[in-house]
C-alpha cells in the first residue's frame, strides 16, 4: 500500500469515526415533506464535506448494480437520507438490507448498526414506537462492486390473547424411589413429561400452584429436579406457595428459587395484569402470614387489591382449593378470602394440592350453584408428582378424573376466556370449554 493510500484510508477511519455520529451535520427532517427523506449523496465513503447532491426522495429502496446514483460513481459514496414519518403507536420491527455499511436511527436513538463492508445482509430489530411524528436517519456506504440499501418498517400485528398454563403438586425428591433420574416412572415423577407441554408453547406466564418441589423444598432440590423440568421456562412464571415449601422453615428455598417472581417473602401473595385481565396469587398457608379471617392482613389486601383493580376479568390462584372432591377435600381455612373475591365479581380460582383434575361449575362463597355470578375453579394437581384419589364429590364437581398428569391451559380474552386440559405425550384425558367474565 503506498503513502497517499495508507493516509487515505485513514482519513477515511477517522471521519467515520467523528462525522456520522457527532456533532456534523444531520440532515434536515424538515426539508421535505412528511413521509419522504431529504437524500443527500456524497462522493465518498465517510458523509464527509458537502453532498455532490440533495433530492427528496420516497422512499429507501436502492439497487445500484454497476451503476450508482448520479454525480457520484459506482463505488465509494455515501448516503444520508432524513425525514419525518408518521407511526401509529405499537410495536415495530425495522428492516435493513446493506452491501455494504447502514445505520438507522429513530429520533436520534440508535435502531441498527452495521457500519461494516459486507455482501448483502439483511438486519431487522423492533422497537415500540409512541403514536405521533418521528425523524428517522438512515445512512450507507458502498465500498465497491454491487450497492444495495432497502429500509422498511412494519407494524407488529396485534398482541394474541395472552394464553397462560398452571398446575401443581409437581417436581418429586431427588432421593424418590421414583425419580429415576428425573424421568420418574409411569405413575410418578413425571414433571419432565409435563414441563414438556409449556417449552416452546406460546405461553404468556406459567402459574405453578403451589408444592412445587417435594418433599420440603430445600434450594438445591430445585437444582436437581423442579429446575431441569419446569425451571426450563422459569421467566415465565408466577408460583403460588405451597405446604411442602414451608417443610423448609419461611419457606426459604422457594422463595430464594424465585426471587421477586413469588412476592415479597413475609407474604407470597403479590398480583398483576396480564392483557385485559387482574390476576392474584394468594397465599393459602394461613398459619404463615397472619391467618386467612375476615380482616386479617392478607384479607384487608385482597379486598383493598380488587377495589384498585374494577377489570371486567379476574382470576385468583392458591395451593389449596377452597372447594375439591379430592382427598384432601375442601379448605375452610381460606372462605374469607373466597368471599372477598366473590363479592367482587372474580371469574376463576385455581388450585392444586389434591392430585386429580377437577372441574367445578361456578358457585358463590357458600358452595352453591351461581351461574350468573359465581366463580369456576378448577383443581390442578397434575404437575407429575403422583396422583390421590376421589373422595366425598363436590355438589357442583363437573369433571374429574385421577389417572392423567399434564397442565391446564387457559386463554384470556378481554371479555371471557376458555380452558384446556392438556394431557403429557400420551395421555388420553382432557377437557375444555369457555365462557364469559362476569
């Protein structure tokens, strides 16, 4: 390479390293109208100096094969295109096809950044964008040989309903009989089955409903069991505590597993929107946060909780069921809590704790048959533990059955939702139905 190149080349690295991003000039958003860019094009690689020539121009769709723009060759230019554009508020994804450099920014913030030579490649990156006027800048180099520069955008379509999977009663002890390296036997340990059914699923939040990791939940059991079959979509969930978490005094394991995800650890009752819908995880180990009555702290939350949040949809979780045709049976413990949420129009409460399927139709706070008020619960307690059988049956018990692990999928609509019950790879059962909010 001789002198006057290597000074060249140089030259060329430090503007642009200094004019592009600092304080040259930008383009004017404002010289031509909305929807176009002002185009300027430089003979040169590096936006540097005056540009050889300024056009408005519709849009960024360039394929320059052997050619290039007029007034400044085939190779070793650039361009900076800047203009205001109109974007309704959403999320977008932004598309860049370069050979060789790009860059886009949106309102000076950085979008993509490929300032390098290259065959042509194609970058894309999304952004959620506040309705109103925005100034994009794009800018592109060609080295030599083929010169392509496309810029696009698209609006995301509009979120799906948001779909969410529970169940409980799941991962088994690593010393089990039955654990079997994780993969359990046919009737037992079977969460690496189940946790099969959210991986790679749609979900949007995964509630797991409570006695989560047997048989008393100490932190390293999650690392051997719960954490290699459910912990596989952990970002995803929101946990309702269970009885076996606390065999591990203030039920640290759980709470050190999940961190924020479970709610403050004096509690574990915390809640959240998701779409259209309030949703609640409670508490149902009243011995450990104060009692369940009738103003107890959790109680006085609650109702403080669903007077904040007047949704059209609501939907609570716990470990233990308030109603259940299990043998465990129903939880009197928890009545003050059912009640607020009845009073307040709540749709579905899920459960776990016994380790069946069960289906209930919609009752009020007294176990009796409300149609046009009262809340669905569903008991899920079908994580892959092992499974109890049925006992005294519900009055309002619509299904149940007790041979089928595998997790409840629901999907909730601004107005009403409906439910699915997902067996593991081959299992024979499920169930589904939808209805509206209250």
């Amino acid at each position: 390479m001789s002198g006057g190149s290597l000074r060249l080349v140089l030259l060329g690295c430090l503007l642009a390293l200094v004019l592009p991003g600092g304080a040259a000039a930008q383009g004017d958003p404002n010289a031509c109208a909305v929807g176009r860019y002002s185009a300027e094009y430089f003979p040169n690689r590096w936006l540097a100096g005056d540009p050889a020539v300024t056009l408005c121009e519709d849009g960024i769709d360039r394929w320059w094969w052997g050619g290039g723009p007029e007034r400044v060759g085939p190779d070793d230019f650039s361009v900076r295109w800047t203009g205001r554009h109109w974007f309704d508020e959403g999320d977008y994804t932004f598309v860049a096809d370069a050979d060789d450099g790009v860059r886009v920014w949106l309102d000076g913030e950085p979008v993509i950044d490929a300032w390098r030579d290259q065959a042509t490649t194609t970058y894309t990156a999304r952004r959620f964008v506040r309705g109103g006027e925005h100034v994009v800048r794009v800018e592109y180099y060609e080295n030599w040989g083929e010169a392509i520069a496309r810029v696009r955008w698209e609006r995301a379509s509009p979120p799906a309903d948001p779909v969410i999977a529970a169940a409980g009663d799941i991962a088994c002890d690593p010393s089990s009989d039955a654990f079997n390296g994780g993969w359990g036997t046919w009737d037992r340990c079977r969460q690496r089955w189940t946790s099969d059914l959210l991986v790679d699923s749609g979900l949007a939040a995964v509630l797991p409903l409570g006695d989560l990791q047997y048989d008393d939940s100490q932190r390293w059991k999650y690392d051997w069991s719960f954490g290699p079959s459910w912990g596989r979509v952990k970002y995803l969930m929101r946990p309702a505590v269970g009885n076996h978490e606390y065999e591990t005094p203030g039920a640290s394991g759980y709470f050190d597993y999940f961190g924020d995800a479970a709610g403050p650890r004096d509690r574990g009752y915390y809640s959240f929107d998701l779409g259209n819908w309030h949703l609640i995880a409670l508490n149902s180990n009243c011995w450990a946060v104060g009692g369940c009555w009738a103003g107890s702290p959790q109680e006085r939350w609650l109702r403080a909780d669903l007077a904040a949040h007047p949704t059209a949809c609501t939907l609570a979780f716990a470990h233990h069921p308030r109603y259940s045709s299990g043998q465990h049976g129903d939880t009197g413990e928890i009545a003050p809590l059912f009640r607020a949420l009845y009073d307040a129009n709540a749709d579905v409460f899920l459960s776990g704790h016994d380790h069946l399927y069960e289906r209930l139709a919609p009752s009020n706070a007294d176990d009796r048959g409300d149609p046009a008020r009262g809340i669905r619960q569903f008991v899920v307690g079908t994580g892959g533990k092992d499974h109890y059988p049925v006992g005294r049956v519900d009055s309002d018990s619509e299904l149940r059955n007790t041979d089928t692990f595998g997790v409840l999928r629901l999907t909730l609509r601004p107005w009403s939702y409906s439910w699915q019950f997902v067996p593991e790879a081959g299992g024979w059962f499920t169930d589904s139905g939808s209805t509206g909010c209250h």
